[in-house]
C-alpha cells in the first residue's frame, strides 16, 4: 500500500503552533492527524501485540508485520533491539496508508542491561536520588536500543509476602510508595519526553493488584473506598501528579467489575478526580479475560472496557476485531474510539515520534550507553544500598580477607539468578553472581573454597517452577545427604563460612505465589548441619518478599537479605561483606513469624481491643499461640555502626491549620564505621471523625554519619502531613492530639506530641 507519510507531514507542519505553545500544538496535530483516518485506522491505534521475544501469558499475536501494514497496530512490545524496531517501524511508517509511527514498549522494570535490585530491594535504600537515577540510566539504556515506553513503575502497595509480585513494588507503605513514585516517573519521562533518551512511563497495575485475596497472583480484591483512598491509591496518584504519560489497568476486579471495564476507577477517579491526561492499556490479555471474569463475550468487554475509559489492548485483539461490529450495532459510538485514538496519538506527539520515527533507532547509541561501565557502576552500588543486615551477632561482620572463606549455598554460584524477576534484557551470563564477587574481592588475600551444599527445594516439580526463563539452577543429582557431607567438610576446612540460601529469581514475581514462606527444608538441613560444624556462619539471603526468618533469627548468627540485587550483585554483596560498604538498607515490608498472621503490618489500626504488650492477653486482639510482634518490623535494618537518637523536639505543642511544626531529633553514631541511617518519622492521629492508624510514615531522611559524629536532623510537618480522605471521601486535618514518632525503624521510636487547632 502507497504510504501517505508524506501528506501527513505536511498536514502535520501545517497545524504545528511551534514550541511557545506546545500542548496547543500537540493537540491541532492530533486532529489533524484524526481527520484523515478511518474508523478502522482509528480502531488499529487501540491495538497492542506482543512481539513474542518474551511472553507472560499463553496467547500470543501473529501476522504482525502484516497488521502494522494494514494500520491495525498502535504499539508493539517484547520486541529487543534496534535492528527489530526499525524494521517494523519502517513498515508502519512507509506501509501503511497513513505511516503512523508505532511506540515501542517494554517491561524496562528495575534496568535494562545494567539491572539494578529489584523494585523491592531498590525501595529498601529509601533514597529518592539513587533510584530516580536508576530510572533515568533505565531510560537511557532501553531509549538508545529502540524502546520508546516502559511499562513501569510498579505501585501496587502489598501487605501479603504470599504474593509473589510484592517483589516488583515498593513495599507496605503508602507515604515511602508515592515517593518513590515521583522518582521513577521523573527518572523515566526528565523534563522533556521528546528528547531521544527519555521514554514514557506507564503506572501499574491500577488498581489495588497488590490486595489479591489470600495472596493468589490476579485473584479478586475487595475493599473499602476509605482504605482505597489514604492507603493504595495515593502511589498511583502521585505517579499521575508527577506526569506519568500512560496507565495500565489491573487484572483484578474492583467491586465487582474487572479494572480493564470498571469506569468508576478509570474515567471517574483517574481522569475526573486525578485528572489524568494520558493513556490507559490493558494488562497482557486483560481484555479478553473478562469473559472468564465472567462479564460478557469478547464484544461485550471490549466495547464495555473502551466505555469504561480504556484506551489500548494488550494482546487480546478484542478492540480491534469487535469495535467495528459494535459501532455499527450502536453498541458505542464513534466518537468513544476517536477518544481512544486521540490519547494514543497524543503519546505518539509527546513522544516525538511524528518528527522522528527513527528518533530511538541509532546503533551507535546502543553499543556506546547501554551497559557501560558507568552504569554497572551505578547498578552496583545501589544494590550495596538495598542490602538489609538483618542479623550480626558478636559482629562477625564485615569480615577480613584472610584465611580461607566456605562459600556454600544453592545460590552462590549462579549468575541467572542475580537479576531478579522482571529482567527480561538483562545479560545473564555477564551477571556477577556471589562467588564471582568474592573471588575477585579477595584476590590472593584469602583462599575461597566452595560447595554447593543444596538444591533449592526438596521437591524438584516446586524447584522447576521457580527456576523459568532460562534462569534454572541446573539441579544437582546427588542426594540431598551427599551434598550436605560434602559442604560440611569444606566448612571444617574454613574460618567462616558464608552461605547462600532463599529464593531463586523466579520464585518470586508474576504467578509465583507462595503458601510456605519458610525456607525449603533441604536448605534449612543444610543451615543445621553448617551451624553444628562451629564454624562462624554468614548467611547471605536472596530473596523476592519477606520470608518466614524466624528459626533463622534465632540460630544464625550474622544474616544479610541481599534481595536480588541485579547484574552486579555479587559485587556489591562483597563490598558489604568485606566493610567496604556499610549497610544502610532498611525493610519495607514487615516480615511475619508465621503466614497466619498476614496480612501484619505496622501501619493497622489499633481496634477496640489492642493488645498492651508483646504477650498473650485473653480478649484482646492476637493470637493464642504466637505473638503480634513480627520478627523485624517495618523500617528496620542494622548497620556495623550503632545509631544513638535523642528524644525528639518540637518547637510548638500547638499549631493551627496553617503554621509549620518543626521537629528536631540529634542522632549519634556511637559505632567504629562511617554509615548512613534512615531516620523515619511517623505520626499518630489519636481522635478522628474515622479511626486513624497506629502510626503513619510522614518523612524520612537518609543522613551519613561519620563514626562519633552527631547530627540534628529536622523536618518540617503541616496540616497537608495530617491529612487524609475522612469518611465522605473528603482531605482534611482534624483538630485534636498528634503524636510524633521518630526512630531508626516503625518500633522503636522516640515520642512527643503536639495538638492541631
Ligand atoms: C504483567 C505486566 C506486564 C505485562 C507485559 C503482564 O503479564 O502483569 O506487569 O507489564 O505482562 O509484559
């Protein structure tokens, strides 16, 4: 077909308004760009396959090339490299009657080739900087390999570890999650989208993905409106606040109708209360799953999902081979698909892509920015970051390069593991695994020795399922005895043993809910069998939620939750070990006794009946056979140093609705090492129209402390830190008693209070 390419450029230059009035300009072109096309060119732009390089479902697309000549595809994902992208760019472009330009979108989720922590790990830094940075080294990377549009970040807030995707956000906590929020969204989108190393960033899974009952990955969720509005959706909001260019809709239902179809959430919340501008996609065949949600054939949803606010579909082809049927039925209107299609044309502006189809496609670019020594640095030292010490007894770490190291562990030695879930660019076999990072940590200063010790799991049918996507642990075939007897004499023939135990990549992430958070039993054997040795043991723990630790906790001595830490793990992990890095990390999702007591988190409400201390107290809320205490709370992380803080000032006890409360807290590092701690402030609400939570995170500081130094740390609190949505859904800070709590984690605080006029 004889391209119009040429034409539209015309019309396009025509109605441009030039850069003084930019969103005027884009919008003169999108019409103008509308004018030309058909229903079906229109219908074409709401269509997203997949590429099928990487697939997370069992459909896939086919006859692509062909349907980007026919102008029935808006965008394309899972497709990698320059090359690839250019060639169905130029068949959009120079084929297909209008030449629309496709966008290119990925799931560019923690990095691209250079792979930071997992989203999870990376929010246990708490540092805004480090992770937009790594948002923005994320854009440039996939930006210069042809990816025009990533399908991140993650802001499903989750209070359930069953859930395996707890791994891909950024914790239990709505305060830290909207922060973090901005940061990416700025990270990804800069100042200026239309720059050739900026892509647009699409907020997901909208909304409430993270509240799946009983932690089961797509099952259904059901909430109040109240807990909706101050506790899961102030992360997405504050991503739209922040100007993310796209959304993606949830696979679950919200009060009954699936997010991809529910219009309350996509047109009246997002775009009416928020007011969003961008555009909404579906997730990967969430259109076509509402038949089995059980809402209608594939007509009904697709014209039920574009009514409901929906603008694109992924993979399912239920808008493009219904929509057609239905305008003609009178099932819905033109002028609904126009909408669609304007948003989508919008983004395609935003982008620049009507200027510059090409604008990502320069090879050069690609072998000179993505993973450059630059970046694997920066992914290195944010993995260091995330780390959390999560035990250190007798302060066996860090330790020395000397002697001889047992390096022990189902995950020590594997380099496909280190990346986590959700990292689908990612170049395995360059990965630093933990045995790559010591060895070259310790050059001839110490001798390492090594055995594997375990499989992963007793049950090799469990182990396969965490072990997809080419990052599979080839299985040992030896006897789980076999492989303990030898680990133990290596650990007889070592100063220190470090082992490395928890999850392989995929055991978290999508569709890898879990119902036993415990440790795999072989490893548990093998941890006994190494403590009995009376070796000093160090287990370094990989993992993609918090698991159940507390045997751990209780029997070895020094532990640090290294998450997966991406490319350059093991390095990083060998900077901490040997001191080099003094950990600041600190957790951002409780980690429970047992599974019975999820959902425990420490922002819950208090009940008619609390509980006064950590010991069982008949009638009051708990449990019979173990306590409500968690085995590490919230915001908690150890360093080598020890962090000293003040009580905490405040320099009113009243302040009205407009005046600023300023709280000071002085905190000392009474330790040998440098470090960095997080101090975190919390507020109570003790009297409100609705009941308010026990504490609420409302600001946090990242502070270096050199060793014996004190530093006063102050933030600023007003009526806006006070806030939250009452029972008619309304934002206002309520007159009454406040109190302040700031402390090194959610426990142990140090409290004042103060009173709002
Ligand atoms: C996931 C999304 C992802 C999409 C595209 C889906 O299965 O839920 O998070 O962006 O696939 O790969």
């Amino acid at each position: 077909m004889k391209s119009l390419y040429p034409l539209l450029c015309i019309v396009l230059l025509a109605s441009c308004n030039g850069p003084v009035q930019k969103q005027a300009g884009i919008d003169a072109r999108v019409d103008s760009v509308l004018s030309l096309m058909t229903l079906e060119e229109k219908i074409g732009q709401l269509n997203l396959p997949s590429a099928g390089q990487f697939t997370t479902g069992a459909a896939a697309n086919s006859d692509i090339a062909k349907k980007i000549e026919q102008g029935q595809v808006g965008g394309l994902f899972n497709i990698k490299r320059v090359a690839a992208i250019r060639e169905m760019q130029q068949i959009a472009v120079e084929k297909s009657r209008l030449g629309i330009p496709l966008m290119f979108g990925m799931d560019v989720i923690h990095g691209y080739e250079s792979v930071f922590p997992i989203p999870l790990g990376l929010s246990c830094s708490w540092d805004m900087e480090l992770i937009e940075r790594s948002a923005r080294i994320a854009a440039t990377e996939a930006s210069a390999d042809g990816i025009n549009w990533t399908f991140s970040p993650m802001l499903d807030l989750s209070r359930d570890p069953r859930w395996g995707r707890i791994s891909e956000g950024n914790g239990e906590d709505t305060y830290l999650s909207s922060q973090i929020a901005k940061a990416m969204v700025r990270g990804y989108q800069g100042d200026d989208l239309t720059a050739n190393n900026t892509i647009m960033s699409c907020v997901k899974h909208y909304a409430l993905y993270g509240a799946a009952e009983a932690g089961r990955d797509y099952n259904t969720t059901d909430m109040s409106r109240y807990r909706m509005y101050n506790e899961y959706f102030p992360p997405y909001k504050a991503a739209v606040d922040a100007g993310a260019g796209s959304i993606m809709a949830s696979f679950n239902e919200i009060d009954g109708v699936p997010a991809t179809a529910n219009k309350w959430l996509l047109t009246d919340v997002l775009r009416k209360q928020w007011g969003f501008k961008g555009f909404v996609v579906s997730d990967y065949t969430g259109v076509s799953e509402m038949i089995a949600h059980g809402i209608g054939d594939l007509q009904t949803v697709s014209a039920r999902a574009v009514q409901a606010g929906l603008d694109m579909d992924m993979v399912s082809e239920g808008l493009l081979t219904t929509l057609k049927k239905s305008v003609d039925e009178k099932k819905i209107t033109e002028a609904e698909i126009t909408e669609a299609c304007r948003r989508i044309l919008k983004a395609k502006f935003q982008l620049g892509l009507f200027d510059d189809p090409y604008k990502y496609c320069n090879e050069e670019r690609a072998k000179a920015e993505v993973f450059t020594a630059a970046n694997r640095a920066e992914a290195r030292k944010a993995a260091a970051e995330s780390f959390v010490l999560l035990k250190n007894e007798g302060n066996i770490l860090p330790i020395k390069k000397a002697g001889t190291i047992a390096v022990i562990g189902p995950l020590a030695n594997t380099r496909e593991n280190m990346t986590g879930t959700w990292s689908v660019a990612a170049r395995f076999s360059e990965s630093i695994s933990l045995m790559d990072g010591l060895t070259k940590a310790v050059g001839n200063s110490a001798k390492l020795v090594y055995a594997r010790g375990s499989n992963l799991h007793e049950d090799a049918a469990i182990e396969e399922r965490a072990t997809m996507f080419g990052k599979s642990l080839n299985r040992d075939k030896r006897s789980a005895e076999d492989m303990r007897t030898e680990a133990v004499r290596i650990a007889r023939s070592a100063d220190i043993v470090v082992v490395a135990i928890g999850e392989a990549a995929e055991m978290s992430g999508e569709a890898s809910s879990i119902t036993n958070l415990e440790l795999p039993q072989t490893q548990r054997e093998l941890l006994k069998a190494l403590l009995q040795t009376g070796k000093p043991v160090v287990a370094v723990l990989f993992t993609g939620r918090p698991l159940v630790l507390k045997w751990e906790n209780e029997n070895i001595p020094a532990m640090l939750n290294v998450w997966f830490g991406g490319s350059e793990a093991g390095d990083a992990i060998a900077d901490v070990l040997f001191g080099l890095v003094n950990p600041s990390g600190k957790l951002t999702t409780t980690f429970p006794q047992n599974v019975g007591q999820i959902p425990l988190y420490y922002a819950h409400k208090n009940t008619g009946r609390p509980l006064s201390g950590p010991w069982f107290q008949k009638f009051q809320s708990n449990y019979i056979d173990v306590s409500n205490e968690p085995v590490y709370p919230f915001g908690f992380g150890l360093s080598y140093s020890t962090f000293m803080y003040s009580d905490v000032k405040l320099d009113k006890t009243t302040i009205n609705q407009s005046e600023t409360l300023t709280v000071t807290i002085d905190v000392t590092n009474a330790g040998q090492y440098d470090g960095a701690e997080v101090v975190q402030l919390y507020v109570r609400d003790w009297v409100g129209s609705v009941t308010r939570p026990v504490k609420e995170l409302r600001g946090f500081k990242k502070v270096m402390i050199r060793a014996g130094e004190t530093k006063t740390i102050t933030f600023q609190l007003t009526k806006e830190d006070l806030s939250f949505y009452n029972y008619d859904l309304n934002w206002v800070a309520e007159p009454g008693e406040f109190s302040v709590l700031v402390g090194g984690n959610s426990r142990d605080v140090k409290e004042a209070k103060f009173t709002l006029q």
